[in-house]
C-alpha cells in the first residue's frame, strides 16, 4: 500500500511549484518523496523526479506526428498512458513500499472534468494497486478577484471533484499574491467557506455586463449550493505553517494519519521545532543532498 497526492489544477495553478515545495517539505519531516512527473508539457523541472512521463512519450513529437495542437497532443499523451499503464507500473511499483508519491498532472481541466483516460490511470493505482490517493485541485486564488470568474472557478471544482471520484481537497494556491489584486468584494472567508452565494448573485448583478446572465448564475450557483460540496483552503508554498496545515488534510483524507506510519504526530514536531522562516526556494540544497544521499546509497547496494 502507498499513499499520495494526485496533483491536479487548470495550467499555470502551480501544481509544479506544489509539488517542488511539498517535496521539500515532507522531506524535510522524514517521509521518503518519490515526484512523479505525468505532465508532458512542464518544461523545466524545479523538482527532480523519480518517473517522468517524457521517458514513455514526448509531446512535441505527438503533435510532429499527428499533427496536433498542445491540448490534442496532451489528450493524446493521456491515452497513450493509459494504454501503457503496464510501463507506469514497472516505474512506480518499487518504489511503492516505502515511498510517498506526488504525482504532477497535466492541466488541461477537459482531462480532469471530461476524458477518462487521466481518471482510469488513477483508479487503477487505487483500485488495483491498492494506492491511497488524494486529489489535491489547485485554484488561483487570483480567481477571487472577479466574481465572475470564481463562479467557474467553483464549477471546475466541482466538476473534477464528481469525476475524478477520490478524497479531495480544493485549494486556491498563490495566496500571498491575494493583497496585490485590489480589495476584494468579500473577505476571504467567503471564498474559501462557499456558504451562502446569494451575496455573489447579487454583486453581479450590479454590474450591467453580467446582469444580462441573471438566471444563468443564479441557476449554476444553486447548483453549487444544493452538491454542497465544495470549500476551499488556502497556501502560500513558501510558508512552512501553510503547508503543515495542508498536510495535516491531505494525511486525514487519504488515511496516512491513521496507518502509524513512522509516528505522523513526531514527524510535525520536527518541523515545529524547526527555524520559523521556511524558505522552498533556499530549501533546494535540501533535496540536492537527498537525491545524493539515494544515489550513493543505491550504488553501494549495487555493489554489495
Ligand atoms: N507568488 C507565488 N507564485 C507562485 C506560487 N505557486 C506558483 N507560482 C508561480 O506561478 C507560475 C506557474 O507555476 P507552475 O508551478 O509552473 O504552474 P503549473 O502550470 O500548474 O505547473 C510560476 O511562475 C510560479 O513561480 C505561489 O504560491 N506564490
Ligand atoms: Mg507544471
């Protein structure tokens, strides 16, 4: 059994800033972090990561070949994934019985609301293979920042909460950035508890440009309302507190709190009693001697 979080969230969200930032944070706390790179389109990598879906396809020559667009090419790279799920499973499987998995998705939001080919490969490591997998969305928080566009920001949520059928946690990602949009027409709490979305009918209707679409919002925020499925929480990445909090959910929600594994309450003593002014960006040295440490550790078993 292995546990992990499947790293989904429309493009440019920071999945891939997420997944650099978490690793160094569970590594930090003492899990071992296997990043499982399944985005064909990240083109620089912060992280160094265990698998990389570039070892089975590339996506400029999908879009070469077939000639595609980066979102054909991406549907494509998906399915071919899906059809070689046998080559994912010689990756993952030695590494699944000590390692924490972070896997990178793509984000493309049609994969996550619409096709199957992303939501079979993950049932298969849920169901077959027996991972405990959370889903963690990210959302920018600059989203807030136009009621509008938080509207489709909650349908998405919701969208990919219903298909992708795991625990799930919504996240508005980039939250120290939320001071430099301007005031925002509620506080924080608003956008992150999805109470009561009469107030969010009414301010648009205020505006002549959205009022015209009255009954249109007023049907998808009732929609929103009667799932009553979805609230947000926020991070910073770069604030140590914000990710322990995450964490802390993403551990209940997947069952890790539970399997007493190496004493999850010491691993978060650890990093209380760690420096206060947690930096991802200066942490890079961290993971360098991790990977190096591995490596030298991999060769002596070679040579034994
Ligand atoms: N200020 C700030 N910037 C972030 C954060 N997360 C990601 N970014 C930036 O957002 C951009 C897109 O991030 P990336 O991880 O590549 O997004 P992806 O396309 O979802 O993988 C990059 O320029 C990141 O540096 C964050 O928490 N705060
Ligand atoms: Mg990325």
């Amino acid at each position: 059994m292995a546990y992990g979080q499947v790293v989904v969230g429309p493009p440019g969200s920071g999945k891939t800033t997420y997944c650099n930032g978490m690793s160094q944070f569970l590594r930090l706390i003492g899990r071992k972090v296997a990043v499982v790179n399944l985005d064909p389109a990240n083109d620089e990598l912060p992280y160094e990561c265990a698998v990389n879906i570039e070892e089975l396809i590339r996506l400029e020559d999908v879009m070469a070949e077939h000639s595609l667009g980066p979102n054909g090419g991406l549907v494509y790279c998906m399915d071919y994934l899906e059809k070689n799920i046998d080559w994912l499973q010689s990756k993952l499987q030695p590494l699944a019985k000590d390692h924490y998995f972070l896997f990178d998705f793509p984000g493309q939001v049609e994969l996550f609301t619409l096709h199957s080919n992303a939501k079979n490969v993950i049932h298969v490591m849920t169901n077959k293979w027996d991972y405990r997998l959370t889903a963690v969305h990210l959302v920018d928080a600059h989203l807030c920042s136009d009621p509008g566009k938080y509207v489709s920001a909650l349908l998405l949520s919701l969208s990919a909460m219903l298909h992708l059928e795991l625990p799930h946690i919504n996240v508005l990602s980039k939250i120290d950035l939320i001071e430099s949009y301007g005031k925002l027409a509620f506080n924080l709490d608003f956008y992150t508890d999805v109470q009561d979305l009469s107030y969010l009918q009414n301010h648009l209707d205020q505006d002549p440009r959205s009022a015209k679409y009255r009954k249109l919002t007023k049907s998808l925020c009732e929609l929103i309302e009667d799932y009553s499925l979805v609230s947000f929480t926020t991070l910073n990445i770069q604030d140590k507190e914000s990710v322990m909090d995450i964490v802390k959910l993403i551990d209940k929600s997947n069952g890790y709190v539970f399997a007493g594994i190496e004493g999850n309450i010491n691993e978060f003593n650890k990093i209380a009693a760690g420096p206060l002014d947690w930096d991802y960006y200066r942490n890079a040295a961290v993971q360098e001697k991790y990977f190096k440490e591995e490596s030298s550790n991999e060769e002596n078993d070679v040579s034994e």
